[in-house]
C-alpha cells in the first residue's frame, strides 16, 4: 500500500495534508511535524475480547433502545434506534431530510438524552433560524458546524454521554489523510468507514443523511448501503404536503414497512391513518375516478385513480401517467381494446394516481380500466365501490398479494360494493375484465 506524508501538530494533535507554518486548529506557529501514513483506507476493527460467545449471552435489552419521540417511528426502526447503530437517510435534496434529522435531535434531547446534530452544510445561524421555525430553540438541541471528520470524531471521546450523533450529510465531511475532495467515493467510505467504527466501540447512534443522484440512488458508492445497519428513503413530491419515509434495510426489524409524514408549518407531522389521507376532496359522482385498494409496504392504502379520455387530433394519440409506469398503462389499453372492442386509436388517454402518490403495486391494475372506461364512457362509478387485481395480457383478473389484508381495509372503511380476483376458489369476485364491462358498461 503507497505511503504519503502528512503534517500533524504537536501540541493539539491537528492533521493537515500539506505544511503551513501555522496550525489551522491552534493556531501555533511551526509546530507542524511531517509524519507517514498509508492512503488506503484502513479496515473497521472494533474492540472485543476475540473469545467465542453463546449467542444468547449477547442478548439486547430493549430498555436501552434509544427512544425517538414518535411511537410510528419507533415501531419502523423496530422499538426504537439499537445502541452503536448505524442509519443512513437518503432523499432529494429539499424534500425535508433535515427537517426531520433536527426534530429526531430534539426528540431526543427532549427525553434527557445527549444528542449532537453536525451540519456540514449550514452554518449555527442557519440551524438556529430552522430551529426557530419548528418551535425546537427550547429543546436543548446541541450542533455544530464543520466539514472537517477530526471535529466530528472529537465529541466521541468529549462527550462521555453521547447517545446520538446526526451528520448532514456524510457527502461534505472529509478525511483530512486524503486530497481528494468532499463527497468522492474514497471521502465518503473513508469518513463512512470511521463513524462507523466510533458508533460501535463508543456504543452511539449515528445517523447520516445522504443525497440521491437523478437515478434515485444515493450519491456515493453503493458499499455505503452494505456498510450501514438500517436503510431509509425519504420520498414525496415537492408540491405536495406528504412524504413517505421507507425503510429498504433493517438489521432491527422489519423491512419494506413505511410512515407517512404532513409537512406544516412546525415540521414533519406523523399521519396517524394514513389509509383515507389521499381521498381528501373527492367527488365521486365524477367519471373517470375510482378508489383503489393498494398496498405500500405492509400498509394498505385507499387511493383515487383518475383517467381521462378526451378526442385527440394527433397523428398518434397522447398516452400519460403519473404515479405509475406508462408502460403498464399502454399495456391495460392494448387488453381493453382486444378483449373488449373498445376502440382508443382516436383518444388522448390521460391517468394519474391522486394526491401526487407514486406506486407499483399491481393491484391497481383493475381500478385502472375501471377508471378509464368510466371517463370513455362519461358514466360515473357507485360511489362507495373499491376495486383491486391484476389483469394480465389475456383479460383476466388475477389475485393479488394481500387480499385478505385490502378485503379487511375496505370493509373497515365500510367500501361496497368490493370488486376483486376470485381468491381461493370463492364464488365471489370478477374472473375478467370482460365482467367489469358487463357490470356498468354493457
């Protein structure tokens, strides 16, 4: 492995990768010395005895799990944040990650726990300024402002009694052993690397917010993912109140869970029941709209399909969809045309999922061509009726996952009439699509 020389000062023990005659720390002239350091990153060893256990001697007590001020979330991470874990946060940028990282900080300092909140992108005067909008000023939150892993690693062995630790983001700290700068792949598994190894030997939780590239995926290399203890995504449209918080890995607990979150004017609110949040405003006398029992997660949801279906005068008509793949819609209208003989060649088709939701559950499927025959045809659905299935290329309904889970939901909701798959060998239910037609638009 290559060898570089790097400066550190004798006196406050500052690193710095060139000479300067003045330490940037302590400010002491020619106290700089050069020493040799290896510029791979060096591998996580975390301190232990090396003696073989019975797994059952390392049991963990729920007792120490650190508490975040909301019971949903405590539930999403599986009773609360495990000691010495790490978490990575990723989102677009201005979707509300630091919003809730602070509210997380004040939770915490709330309930009489050592908290710290590091920004490497804003200064104190700008956290106090958010602070002040989310009424947190006078929940003893503590943070500090640098780009700089010394002055991150510093509190881990000054604080005696830190219990979190919040870096936003993991992109703009640097590791001053390397030139490269902030936010390249050797920065960020260098940084990475070492909060990683303090979270476990000093038994602190650390959560690190990171950026996602225009593909989704978070900036940096993908090991960072692998590295971590727990995995979540902030989602949502920018011109919507909602966004949904994700969980794509849990060592803790459950995966593909999720909360839903109302952003105000005092910062991310919890949605208690979540399951009617996107039916606000609805008119069901409308045509082109139906209710669609889908499952995100393990959460079932009822949500509004909307379909519109207007004359086009374009050589070839106009196809969209919003909150769903547009090839599935070119898909259902391919179906709906052979099985049905319902000719769209002359008609703009326009669908989207209300309340600027995105989903990939099949089960919209069903809803869909009831949404869009509705509006081809200007004829309106019951107003209370539900639907869900998935219609394959040859017309049929088939089941979908978490029947008995969307069937318990809409008859809570008091839906009816519930237009689903045959499940199970049941009498019930619609076997094709050709028996939605017969239904309402025969």
């Amino acid at each position: 492995m290559k060898t570089k020389s790097i400066y550190i000062c004798t006196l406050c023990n500052a690193h710095s990768p060139r000479w300067q005659g003045q330490c940037p720390r302590c400010g002491e002239w020619n106290s700089l010395e050069p020493r040799q350091q290896e510029s791979g990153v060096s591998e996580l060893s975390f301190k232990s005895d090396n003696i073989p256990k019975d797994i059952k001697s390392a049991d963990i007590n729920p007792a120490d799990f650190l508490d975040t001020g909301t019971e949903e979330l405590n539930d999403l991470l599986g009773g609360g944040i495990v000691p010495g874990s790490v978490i990575l946060l990723g989102g677009e940028p201005g979707i509300g990650k630091s919003t809730l990282l602070l509210q997380l900080c004040a939770a915490v300092s709330e309930n009489g726990s050592c908290s710290l909140y590091v920004s490497g992108e804003e200064s104190l005067p700008q956290i106090r300024s958010r602070a002040q909008r989310l009424n947190l000023l006078d929940s003893g939150v503590r943070a500090i402002a640098t780009n700089s892993l010394e002055d991150v690693l510093e509190p881990f062995s000054s604080e005696r009694n830190l219990r979190l630790m919040i870096i936003d983001s993991v992109q703009t700290i640097s590791s001053p052993g390397l030139e490269s700068i902030p936010g390249t792949p050797s920065q960020i598994r260098a940084v990475s690397s070492k909060l990683i190894q303090k979270a476990k030997e000093s038994n602190t939780c650390v959560v690190l917010a990171g950026h996602v590239t225009k593909e989704g995926q978070i900036a940096g290399p993908k090991l960072l993912e692998h590295m971590v203890d727990t995995v979540l995504y902030l989602e949502g449209d920018k011109e919507h109140l909602f966004r949904i918080l994700r969980v794509v890995k849990n060592r803790f607990g459950p995966s593909n869970e999720l909360i839903m979150f109302e952003m105000n004017s005092t910062g991310l609110n919890v949605v208690r029941d979540p399951s009617t949040f996107f039916l606000q405003a609805r008119n069901p006398e409308l045509s082109g709209s139906a209710v669609v029992m889908a499952v995100d997660g393990q959460k079932p949801l009822a949500v509004e399909v909307q379909a519109l279906a207007s004359s086009s005068f374009l050589a070839i008509p106009r196809r969209t969809a919003l909150g769903f793949d547009l090839n599935r819609l070119h898909l259902l209208l391919a179906v709906m045309e052979k099985k049905l003989g319902v000719n769209m060649a002359q008609s703009d088709i326009y669908t989207k999922i209300g309340g600027g939701l995105r989903l990939s559950d099949p089960g919209m499927d069903l809803g869909l061509v009831a949404a869009v025959l509705s509006s081809f045809k200007n004829i309106s659905l019951p107003g209370r009726s539900v639907f869900w299935g998935e219609v394959d290329l040859n017309g049929q309904i088939r089941p979908v996952l978490g029947h008995d889970l969307r069937m318990k939901q809409a008859m809570k909701l008091g839906y009816k009439p519930v237009f689903s798959p045959r499940h199970s060998g049941s009498e019930t239910g619609l076997a094709t699509i050709m028996d939605l037609q017969s239904l309402f638009f025969s």
